[in-house]
C-alpha cells in the first residue's frame, strides 16, 4: 500500500467510524485500522475540519456534506463541542457504542 493510499484508507475510516456506519471493532478487525483521528477520543473541529478539507479537494463530496452536518451537530461556531455532560453519582450503561450516554439521565459519558 502506498502512502496516498493509507492516507485515504485513514480518512475513510474515520468518516465511517464517525458517522457511524461501521464500529470500531468493525473496523479494527479489517486489517486496516488506520483513522484520521484518534477513534477512542472525541474527535476535535480542527480534526474535523481537516478530513473535511480532505474529501473536498478529491471532490467526495457527500462525504463532505455528512461531515459538515455532523460538525453543525456535535459543535458550536467557536468549535468547542456540544456536549450535554452526565453529572450523575454513579451513571448507569444500559448500551456501549462510541458516544455513550447514561442510560438515566442521557446526557454523554466524558472521560
């Protein structure tokens, strides 16, 4: 595999990890686990917005548009995220996935 095509393979990991389509263990099982981003954290905007940058300039374009609404989804204008932090004494996990919540309150599970 050449460099532009680990490259790509990254970029495409993250965008399926990050929209969901696949999981991470999906992924990880592959054979080619590689990510634009470190897929056990939250992935930052300027993260986000550099696989964004990717797709654009190799015209993936409803790659793109699926990006940039999860960005409008998951972060403010400034680029911090929007995040709805459990506050729970002792949350409860009913279901893990990558953006866990408490199953009692709802709000996401942040290391």
């Amino acid at each position: 595999m050449n460099k532009d095509q680990v490259i790509h393979i990254g970029m495409v990991n993250s965008f399926n990890l990050l929209t969901e389509r696949f999981t991470f263990q999906d992924i990880a099982m592959s054979g080619i686990a590689m990510f634009a981003h470190t897929p056990d954290e939250d992935i930052s905007a300027k993260d986000l917005d550099y696989i964004i940058v990717y797709f654009q300039e190799i015209e993936m374009f409803e790659y793109c548009a699926e990006l940039l609404d999860y960005r409008k989804k998951n972060f403010n204008e400034d680029g911090s995220m929007k995040v709805k932090e459990c506050e729970c004494k002792f949350p409860s996990i009913k279901e893990y996935k990558l953006k866990s919540t408490c199953s009692a309150c709802k709000k996401r599970l942040v290391r």
